[in-house]
C-alpha cells in the first residue's frame, strides 16, 4: 500500500478476520506508529519493546472478535497497549529502596541544582534529569506511574486518559494527585538521605 492511498480500516478488519496474511500485515504496519509510541512511553525496565509490541498486536488478533465498533478501533488498541504496558510493570518485582548512591555522578549534581537552586539546569543536562525522573518514577506503583506519565510527561488531558485506562474521570485526578504526592515524598526522602 503507498503512502498516498487512504487505508481502508473497515475492509482491511473484514478481510484479517477472514484470516488473509497480507491484510493483517497491513493492519500491523497502520497501527505500528502508535502502538511503538505507547509502548515507549510506558516501556518497563529490562524489557524489549518490539516484544511488548508484539504482546500488544497478538492480543489484538486473539481479541479482534471481541471488537465491536462502539469506539475507534484506535482506541481500542491502545486500551489494549496501555493494559499491556501495566501488566509487565506489575510483573516486575519493584526495585530496592532508591539512594542517592544509586545516581550518577552528573545526575547527583542535577539534582544537587535544583535542590539548592543555585543554578538553573543547563539544556546539556536535560538527560540526566530526564533519567532521574525515571528513576524516581520507577519506585511508584505501574498505575501511578501511568497517571503521572500520561497526564504530565506526555501533556493528555483527563478525558483522553479516562479513554485510554478506563478509569472514570475522578479515578484518574484522584490518582494523579496520590502520585504526585507519593513523588514528592521520594524527592523529600532522597533530599533526608543526602544531607545526612
């Protein structure tokens, strides 16, 4: 299929389920961008994401009966990739206590920065915040850290994560708050750990 034709979702739905090769490849190659895109963001540590997107596109297949046409069916999948990411998260076992030893050396005097605000990050050292984000990211609970993701890393308003998670609008700002605190006492306990 070139890029100028328009994709044909209904059809090509019809004729996976009559199980033709080429158009469930098709149907692959369409939802790819996004499926990849959620999938990275909600990516667990010490996990493949082409393997989680390939967990992601057989639930699809295995569930294609089961869709009913109420929602996109964009929605749809990225419902399933969404509970997907989650499901691998909750397998992890969590990581030990995070310390202020476990950060890099470049990441310590980030966080040092801010601390004190004495100086303003610098742009060269927007990695090694982003990676201390994760890693206090990482000692929340998966549906935390989905919520904090979505609503502040990637900017998605409340209803579009109500669509995604299912979780009812309150839920999801209930749960966005116990984060955010639950973050902030991490920051506090790491701020404790390295003054003393």
């Amino acid at each position: 299929m070139s890029e100028n034709e328009a994709f044909d979702l209904p059809g090509c739905l019809e004729r996976v389920r009559k199980r033709e090769q080429l158009a469930a490849r098709n149907l692959v190659e369409h939802l790819y961008p996004l499926v990849i895109r959620i999938v990275r963001s909600h990516l667990p540590r010490r996990v493949a994401e082409e393997d989680l997107a390939q967990d992601i596109f057989l639930k699809m297949f295995t569930r294609l009966e089961q869709y009913q046409g109420t929602v996109p069916f964009s929605h749809w999948v990225s419902r399933i990739a969404v509970t997907t990411c989650i499901d691998q998260l909750r397998a992890q076992k969590r990581r030990p206590e995070f310390r202020w030893a476990d950060l890099s050396e470049k990441e310590a005097e980030v966080l040092d920065n801010v601390l004190t605000n004495e100086n303003d990050v610098a742009p060269d050292d927007a990695l090694e915040a982003r990676e201390l984000v994760h890693k206090l990211l990482d000692q929340l609970k998966p549906d935390d850290q989905l919520v904090i993701r979505l609503l502040d890393l990637e900017q998605k308003t409340i209803l579009e994560i109500s669509e995604l998670t299912g979780w009812n609008s309150s839920l999801v700002k209930v749960r966005a708050f116990r984060a955010r605190r639950k973050l902030q006492k991490l920051f506090a306990d790491l701020q404790r750990k390295e003054r003393s």
